[in-house]
C-alpha cells in the first residue's frame, strides 16, 4: 500500500514511518521539517493545511495516518482549539477524494478522569483542551464517515515509554535530565496506575493497524493493563542504568490523572494475530517460489 503519514517528523511519527517501511509499504512522509525521517520514504516539507488538494498533492496515497498534532503534551495549550478547525478541514478534505481509508491518532485523554479498563463505548469526558480537542475531532469524524462512505481507525495511543530525548513524555524529560547530569528529577508520589506501551510496541502496533482493513473503528494501541506509575519509572531508570534519583512528592497529582486506567487490547491483539498470520503467509510463499 501507499501510505501518507502526517506529523511524520515526530517522536511518533519517525518510528512509526520506519515500521510501515520495514513491513514492505511505501510511504508519503510529511512535516513542517523532514530531517529525521526514514529516508526510505518520500518526505514533503510543508505546511499541512495550506495544502489546496492534499489527496492529489500527496500521491494520491491509499490510506491516510493523520499524527500531526501541535503541543500533545502540554495539556491546555490553547493551540489544540485553535487547531481543530484545521484538522477537520484536512481530514474532510482527504475523504472527499478516492482515498480508501483514514486512520487518526487519538488519545486516553479523550475519556478523561475514568477507573477500569476503557473500551470502545467507555463515555468521553475528556478534563484538558487536548482531550476535548482529540474528542472532538473523533466525533466530528464519525459524522463524516457516514457521510463519505468511508473506513475510519480511530488509534487511541496510551502512555508510551521510549528512552529519547525528543519527546515530551516524563521518560523523554528523564532522558534530558540524566545526560544534563542532573542528580534528582521531580516527582508525584508515583501511584497512579496507568497502561504503558513501549515505544518500539506502540509504533509496531499503530503500523500493524493501518496496514490492514479487517478492523475498524476505536482501536487501542495499549499494553492491556495497569502499572504503578512509580514501579514503570523506576524500572526504566535501573534498565538503561541511569544515576538520576526521583524526588517523591515534589508535585501534586493532576486532577484529571485517572488512579487506575488501561486500554481494552481485545482488537488489537486480533490485529497483531492477523498480521502473524499475514507475515506467515509471504514467507511461506517466498519459500515455495524459492
């Protein structure tokens, strides 16, 4: 398949490229910058949504990845309402075309404060301008599916755990400050229980999503269960042997932050077992042709 992948320069959008390409796919790669994008892929450096026919401008892709998204870890950056109008336009955009299917980045964020395990009809009351924005967006999609006739994949990303500097998750900030030499980072009392994905699984499983049509809809890209905010950090720290020490207490928990939060991973696994079975198929096939 052609797929084009928006915000492809990103923490996420890097790694997610490189899977997709390393699964035999081709990829239309897009940003503001492409400096760190898998050269592999055809990479355009623009402004999205000054795009007049992204659908022809991109190559007339297969299947669209819309991760572009500005200030995703800063929860109340007024930039995610000032930005919705411009995703609803793009996304409308691409679906007035012959494209196939549009997949989207969601996020947990969009439930809000929530206990157990969220599944696909789990209520939206999202607590920051990220999560109404996201939701939002979702919603407004779902209107346009039915009108479009359209596939919709709706990924909601949980909380990633990768060992960069680039991001903004409070590993990535991690990572800053032990290379900075720093020898405290502060912290919650680390209680919260959330589902963490690394970053190597959650971009295997974003690109084993769009991949494939089977599945649509809410799809979680999780872990499938809980862990103690505290234990996951700590033992990030101890795996990559780092000096840095938390400082426990030194800020309140959010008061949207749920206390014990995981994804329901019952289609992605289906998702994960489809593409075993795919991958089975090609090498079989290859053996036989050999």
């Amino acid at each position: 398949m052609k797929i084009l992948v928006t915000g492809a320069n990103g923490y996420l959008g890097t790694g997610v490229v490189k899977q997709i390409l390393d699964d035999g796919h081709e990829v239309i790669a897009t940003d503001y910058e492409c400096k760190e994008i898998d050269k592999r892929a055809k990479s355009y450096s623009t402004d999205l949504f000054s795009v007049k026919n992204p659908y022809a401008f991109f190559e007339k892709p297969d299947v669209l990845l819309h991760m572009a998204w500005r200030n995703g870890f800063v929860h109340n950056s007024p930039s995610h309402i000032e930005d919705f109008s411009k995703h609803y336009s793009f996304i409308e955009s691409v679906m007035n075309s012959d494209i196939e299917r549009v997949a989207i980045i969601g996020s947990m964020h969009e439930i809000g404060f929530f206990e157990g395990s969220i599944k696909d009809d789990t209520p939206a009351n999202p607590q920051s301008l990220y999560g109404i924005s996201k939701n939002a967006l979702r919603q407004s999609v779902c209107i346009l599916e039915k009108e479009k006739n359209k596939k919709i994949q709706w990924i909601r990303g949980f909380y990633i755990v990768g060992n960069s500097s680039r991001g903004s998750s409070i590993f990535s900030k991690i990572v800053k400050a032990e290379q900075e030499g720093k020898k405290f980072f502060p912290f919650t009392k680390g209680l919260n229980q959330w589902d963490f994905i690394d970053y190597e699984e959650f971009c295997l499983q974003v690109a084993s999503i769009v991949e494939q049509d089977k599945y649509c809809g809410i799809i979680n890209a999780c872990s499938g269960y809980p862990e103690k905010l505290a234990d996951r950090v700590e033992k990030f720290i101890n795996d990559n042997h780092y000096k840095i020490r938390l400082s426990y207490g030194s800020f309140q928990d959010r008061p949207y932050d749920s206390k014990a939060v995981w994804g329901d991973d019952t289609k992605i696994k289906k998702i994960m077992a489809l593409k075993e079975e795919n991958t089975g198929d090609i090498i079989s096939k290859v053996k036989q042709k050999v």
